[in-house]
C-alpha cells in the first residue's frame, strides 16, 4: 500500500505541476511579453518587471518553486516501476539534478533580478553599465546555462529512463513508456537552442509538449496503480513470493 500511495503522490505531482506551469505561463506571457523578453536588454527587461509590482514578484518566486513537484513526481515513478529499481533510482537522482537547476534559473528574477530592476531607474551612466553587465552575465550563467540546458537535459534524461522502465512493467502499456522517451528526445533537442537557432522551433513546441506529457505521465500513474487496487493485483509492497503467486494471472492484460 505505501508504494501505491507513492506513486499516487507522484503523479498527482506531476499534474499539478503541469498544470501550475500553464497558469504562470499564460500570466507571464499576457503581462511581461515571456518568453520572447528574455533576449532583450536591460533596458527593455528590468523596467517590464518593476512595473508588475508585488504581484509579478510573488508570480516569479512561485515559478521558481514549482520544479520542485518533479523530485516527488520521480519518487512516485520509481515506485510505480518496480522492475527497474536500478534504472529509477538514477532517473530520480537525474529528477532532483534537474529540478534544482531550473529552481536556480528562475530564482534570479524575484532576487537579483528585482534588486536590479529597483536600481536601474536612479543609477547614473556608469551604473547602468555595470547592471547591463550583471544582468547580462546572469541571464546567460543561470539562465541559459544552469535553467535551460543543465535543467532541461536532466530532466530529458528522467523522462526517457522513466520511459524505459515502463516498458519493463506489464501494468503500463508500450506506446506510454515508447511516448516518454520520444519527449525526452525532443527535450534534448529543444536544449541546444542557444548553440543553434535552428532547433528554436522545437523548443517553442515543447513549452506545450513538457506539460502535456507531464499530465499524461501522471494520469497514467493513477489510472494503472487504481486499475491494479480495483481489480485485486499485489502491490510492490507485498513480499516476493506472495506477488509472484498471485500475479499468474494478470500478465499482460
């Protein structure tokens, strides 16, 4: 029963997650122009944020917690593949990589970046210079360095050995743990769009491709793991001997 309430508790995370990401997505992009801002200069980026107020901060600092319902999500996912312990473990350790780094990018706007949006109104010439510096430098190390590429390959990485893992489990059907890893790919793909503008348009799709699958990922942890409950399968938590005896009958349903 504990390993079910996990894998509940990590794909509830998982959906919550996605569906918290469309939300701050939507405000940012109404109101602060987001994405397509992060390339712009100091000038440009440091006044938009000032002018949204406490409101546009609290938004930011929420954006910035939310990777962390990934380290939960992966647990519940090792959890619901007990076949692939091994395998899961590393796609956890890869999960809380990942998340810690999209947390360090994104936390520089309601931090560093608002401290210097406050400052760049009454700074002098020489001032500004050194903020554009600042700025500059931090978008592109926490940014696109530490955000983007180390957080996004990471989480690649969990998605498509998580993927792998499915398709080792008779509860999740192939196309699920096949999808996984096709995402993954594109992830990676999607990473190098500050090495080559050429991969831009798949980073664009996977702004909708990441919580989609995220929601299907997690659905199909709560439909599958209350399949097994419903019908009378054993869980994980069960010893050896006992599941193998009364899981004869419920091979590839």
């Amino acid at each position: 029963m504990q390993s079910r309430r996990m894998t509940v508790v990590g794909g509830v995370s998982l959906i919550t997650g996605a569906l918290s990401f469309v939300i701050v997505f939507s405000y940012l992009a109404v109101n602060f122009s987001y994405p397509d801002i992060l390339d712009g200069p100091a000038a440009e980026v440091l006044p938009r944020l000032l002018e949204g107020g406490s409101v546009m901060r609290a938004v930011w600092a929420f954006y910035a917690f939310l990777p962390l319902l990934l380290i939960p999500g992966a647990v519940g996912a090792q959890s619901a593949c007990p076949s692939s312990r091994s395998r899961m473990t590393l796609a956890t350790v890869f999960a809380a990589v990942g998340a810690l780094a999209m947390c360090l990018g994104l936390m520089r706007w309601p931090s560093i970046h608002w401290v210097l949006a406050e400052m760049y109104p009454d700074a002098g010439v020489d001032a500004k210079v050194a903020i554009d510096a600042l700025f500059t430098g931090l978008n592109v190390y926490l940014g696109n360095y530490v955000g983007e590429f180390l957080g996004e390959t990471m989480l690649a990485a969990f998605f498509m050995l998580s993927g792998a893992s499915m398709l080792d489990e008779d509860r999740f059907p192939s196309w699920l743990g096949w999808s996984g890893i096709n995402v993954s790919l594109l992830l990676i793909i999607g990473a190098f769009r500050n090495v080559h503008y050429a991969v831009q348009i798949i980073a664009d799709l996977n702004n909708l491709l990441l919580p989609l699958w995220m929601i299907v990922m997690g659905s199909s942890m709560l439909w599958f793991s209350g399949r097994e409950r419903a019908e009378g399968i054993p869980g994980d938590d069960l010893p050896s001997e006992q599941r193998s005896d009364s899981e004869m009958g419920f091979r590839k349903r």
